[in-house]
C-alpha cells in the first residue's frame, strides 16, 4: 500500500519553521515543477543499501564516519574541492577502519548540503541590518539587499549543481581513485611530513604491517581495495525541494526522497507534528535527527515513534550535539530510555554544534579541544550505558583553512583572519581532520 505523502500545501500548514519568504509564489511553482520533473538523484536501491550499513552500526557492527562543509556554495562545485573533501574523508575512514576493525560507513556531507537553518532571521553589519544568508540554496552570501532576497531559481541550481557533484564522486569511487593502497599512502605522507604527527606514526606502521599481511597471504587485488561505497547526505530543511525530489519508487511503490542517500532533521526544525518530521515520516530512506542539550528522553522516544514505528533497523540514526560539557550529563538518560524500550537507533557523535563561539577577533570558531572533549564524552557515556558508539559526524573540508582553534598547528585567535573561508560554520582543516581521526582512532581501541 503507498503512503500518502502531504502536499506542500499541508506541509506548510504545520508552520513549518526555518523557510524562506519567497517574494513572488509564481517563481516558487515554476522552480518546483521544474524539479518534479527532474531524474532522481540517488536511486531508491541505494538507500535501501545504506540502511541496511546502517543497520550493522545499530547493532555494533559497524562506524559511520559522515562529514563535509557546513554550507556548500555553487561556487564550491570545482573538481579540486570536491576531490579535497572526499580524499581527506577516505583518508580519516582507513584509520577508523582498522582502528574500529568493523566497516566504516562514509557518508559525505556533499551534493546537497546547501540549506541552513539560522538563529537570527536577519544579520547586521556595521549599523545595516538585512536578512540572514539561508545558505545557496535560497538566497546569496553577498551582504547586499539584492543578494539576500530568496530566490527559488537557486533550488533548480542545487539540484544540477548536487548532479554534477554526485557524478565527480561516482566517478572517484569507482574508477581508482579511491584504491586503498592509495589512501594509506596519502596517510603515510601525512604522517612523515607533519612534525608534530610523529605521535600517529605507530598506528601508521601497524596499518602498513597489516596491507603487507595481506599482500603476503594473497589477497593481493580484491574488488574491495578498488572501490568504496561512498554515500552522500544533507539537511533536509527547505520543503519545497524536499518535496519536490520525493518520488515512488517503481520497484516497491514506496516513497524515498531522492535528493540524497541519508538526510537528516535539524535541531531547529525537529518538532513532532512539525513539516519536517511529517514530510520524513513518509519517506523509506535512512534518516537522522540531531538532537541538542535541550533534548528530554521523552522527546526522543517521540521522535522514534513518530519516524521509526516499525522499529526498522537503520532506519533513524540520532545524532547528538550536546557540547563538551553538557554530554556527559545530558546523554545517558536518552541513552537508558531510548535503550529500555529496545528502540533500534544508531548513534553518532556530532561534537561540532555545541562547541561555537565567538573568539575575541570576531570570528565564529570552534576549539579543537572541545571537539575532541564531546567525542571522549560520547565514547565514555556509551561505554557506561552498554550502548554503541557507533560514529562521527564532523564539518571539515580537504583544504589548509583557518577557521578551528588549535589542533597540532595550534592555530591561534590570530590565525583566522588568514584563510577563513566558511560562508557559516568553522570547519576542521584537512591536518585537523586527520589528527582527529587518529585520536579517535585511539579512543576506539581502548
Ligand atoms: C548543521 O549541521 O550545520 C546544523 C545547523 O546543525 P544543528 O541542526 O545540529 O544545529
Ligand atoms: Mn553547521
């Protein structure tokens, strides 16, 4: 039997939060019919594919490493950028694979992640006020009148800049680039010239001795050194494209929004009874929640209810933001009730929201102590709860930005203003990235 899937109209009834306020609902309609009438991004199969990965993580049988910007733009739709961010995220996801020793699920904040929620509806800038950046996906990051009027024509241009995205990684993937001899030789550049990772270059030769091994023994060409699997995700947050891309799948006649393999809720936008809950509830594909300090254990249980009623495994991966210093006391009873209904939910750690702030020379960073601080916080309240700490969620990018605190380069307040490139949230720089995923490499081991 289909599920019945509301309309746009019913959606927006609900008081939907955080959309734009489109000026000319003509324009609005023509963009969406337009993208009713585009191919789907991702396949239905695929989905179906990843939450059954995703099913291994509930179970404790599998990690998923998922990250990329914050906000990507359309001017960031280069071969170079994308190839950074996917290359840094192989690279992070070799070491938790051996350190985890399950399957790493890579899932990429990548080819859609263009809609941001925002705090303030408008933003001011030396006495002039205007409304806030929605990310590219509505309006433009120019600090001009014009440039911030939402534009829907901006929802076809995610849409064929998420294609042309998702093709470059389809191709990387599959066709060599992603070989495993490969990633484990960028990690081993890494470690060599970096003077302050000589601390990773244990865990470096252990994973050198292990490809050896398995050279030795012969399994010197499996498929599975050729190619990943390699997932893409964003925010589902603007309705209209959102809805748009919700299409039935011919092979089960179910629904799957087909803007991307896992989209997830917001913190912001998480209500139950809300447009975005009602939207997700219809759809077959993996989704998340982020669920901030401000979560009951009854909001969660809610929550899987109203998304995950069959208790389907893989299904709802709750992603929790709690901050450094309100994990340890915030997380557990979630944990022991959402684990005393025996409700099937994959965890994972998104140690970067609730570490913002703003350093004394303006910029919005994040310290690379903190983020460390909520994923030891995760692992240790996992641990005592007998729970699975089953992944990371991170905004990172593949190049020598400055927009983190610290990290063995210890950048300083100072060193923002150098190479701050983030049109929203700080990100971990590529050697961040990777000292990270050695450090949590650690954590997973003990
Ligand atoms: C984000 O992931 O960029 C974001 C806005 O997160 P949250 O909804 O957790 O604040
Ligand atoms: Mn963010």
């Amino acid at each position: 039997m289909t599920v019945e899937i509301p309309t746009l109209a019913e959606l927006h009834a609900l008081g939907a939060a955080q959309q734009p306020t489109y000026p000319d609902a003509g324009a609005v309609q023509a963009a969406v019919d337009k993208l009713r009438t585009m191919p789907p991004l991702v396949f239905a199969g695929e989905c179906d594919d990843l939450k059954q990965r995703i099913a291994a993580v509930t179970r404790g049988e599998a990690f998923i490493l998922q990250g990329g910007d914050c906000a990507e733009t359309l001017a960031g739709v280069s071969a170079d950028n994308v190839r950074a961010k996917l290359r840094v995220l192989l690279q992070m996801a070799v070491v938790l694979t051996y350190a985890a020793s399950v399957p790493v699920v890579k899932i990429g904040r990548l080819a859609g992640q263009y809609a941001k929620p925002r705090s303030n509806d408008t933003e001011t800038r030396e006495g002039i006020t205007l409304p806030a950046y929605r990310g590219d996906a509505v309006n433009g990051y120019d600090f001009t009148p014009e440039s911030r009027i939402p534009d829907p024509q901006r929802l076809v241009d995610v849409y064929n800049a998420s294609a042309a995205t998702l093709n470059l990684i389809r191709a990387f993937v599959t066709g060599g680039y992603a070989d495993l001899r490969q990633v484990h030789t960028w990690n081993q550049d890494f470690v060599r010239d970096s003077p302050f990772a000589a601390k990773y270059e244990v865990l470096a030769g252990e994973i050198d001795r292990a490809m050896s091994f398995m050279q030795a023994i012969g399994v010197a060409d499996p498929d599975e050194f050729h190619r990943v699997d390699f997932h893409s995700s964003h925010e589902a947050l603007v309705l209209e494209y959102e809805h748009a891309l919700t299409r039935i799948d011919s092979r089960t006649d179910e629904p799957y929004d087909v803007s991307g393999h896992f989209i997830w809720i917001g913190e912001r936008t998480r209500q139950i009874g809300g447009a975005h809950v009602e939207l997700m509830a219809r759809i077959k594909n993996p989704i998340g929640v982020k669920l901030g300090p401000s979560t009951t254990p009854d909001d969660a249980i809610a929550l899987a209810a109203r998304l995950n009623p069959a208790n389907e495994p893989g299904r709802l991966t709750f992603i929790t933001r709690f901050g450094a210093g309100k994990i340890r006391a915030g997380l557990p009873p979630i944990l022991e009730k959402v684990s005393a209904e025996g409700l099937n939910v994959a965890w994972i750690t998104d140690p970067m929201h609730g570490n913002t702030f703003e350093a004394p020379s303006g910029y919005k960073t994040r310290n690379f102590d903190d983020v460390l601080d909520e994923v030891q916080g995760f692992f240790d309240v996992h641990r005592a709860v007998g729970t699975w700490p089953g992944g990371l969620h991170v905004e990172l990018t593949g190049d020598n930005v400055t927009e983190c605190l610290g990290g063995g380069e210890q950048l300083t307040d100072a060193d923002l203003a150098h190479r701050y490139e983030s049109v929203c949230d700080p990100r971990l720089n590529r050697v961040q990235s990777l000292e990270m995923a050695f450090l949590v490499a650690d954590m997973l081991r003990k």
